[in-house]
C-alpha cells in the first residue's frame, strides 16, 4: 500500500516538491557556510519525494547549534519551501481523491520550516528510536 501512495505522490506533488528542495540545496551549497543546509534541502527533497513509510523524529542530541541552524534556514529558504507544500497542499484538497495527499503536504510544513536536529527514518523503527 505503500508503494502505491509513494507512485500516485510522486506524480501529483512529490517530483515538483523534490525539484524545489534540490534547487534550494544547491543554492544553498554555494558558499561553504550554507553546505549543511544544502545537505539538509537533499534529505528533506529525498523525503519529500518518497514520504510514505517514513517519518521524521527529533533527535535528543540536537542542540543549540540545530536551534541556531533552524532560524539560518527558515530566513533562507523554510518559508519558501512551506509555501510550497501549502499551495500543492490546497490544490490537492481541491479533488477528493486528492485530500488524503494534501494533508500529507500540510504534514511536511514543520519539517520544511525546521528540519534541523530531525532525523528521517523507516516508520516501523520511529518507536524503537524514542
């Protein structure tokens, strides 16, 4: 079942989500201040493209310096990224079929806005992480 949402994702939303979150990293990566984020758009971007049967749990380890990173990337690019999980959110709720999709764009909103000090890991091992 999986399978299936990540395909019928892939096309509606999670390819042009993908794009924005690989073209955020590699603006991002042009200086070497900004490659850690850069690192962070690939990961989200990878998650963003296949999000089923993956979620995201804090890290207990992560501490100011993620805190310090999150403000650095919401300025940067977060809030772009947000609104574009908000706008493919709203046009995806727009159809029926589509609803279930666009409140798993909205579920990606905190993740693009602070996703520093997260980890991204295989739904069936969230628990044993916490």
């Amino acid at each position: 079942m999986k399978t299936i949402l990540n395909v019928i994702w892939l096309v509606l939303s999670g390819f042009w989500l993908f794009l924005g979150y690989l073209l955020a990293g590699l603006l991002l990566c042009i200086t070497i201040i900004g490659i850690p984020f850069g690192i962070a758009a690939f990961r989200i971007g990878i998650y963003a493209l296949w999000p089923f049967g993956y979620t995201t749990v804090e890290r207990r380890d992560a501490g100011a310096p993620s805190c310090i990173g999150n403000v650095l990337w919401l300025i940067l690019a977060g809030w772009w990224l947000a609104l574009a999980h908000i706008f493919t959110g709203i046009a995806l709720c727009v159809t029926i079929i589509g609803i279930p999709f666009g409140i798993a764009n909205f579920k990606l909103i905190p993740v693009s806005l602070m996703p520093l000090g997260r980890d991204i890991v295989r739904t069936d091992q969230s628990f044993a992480t916490r």
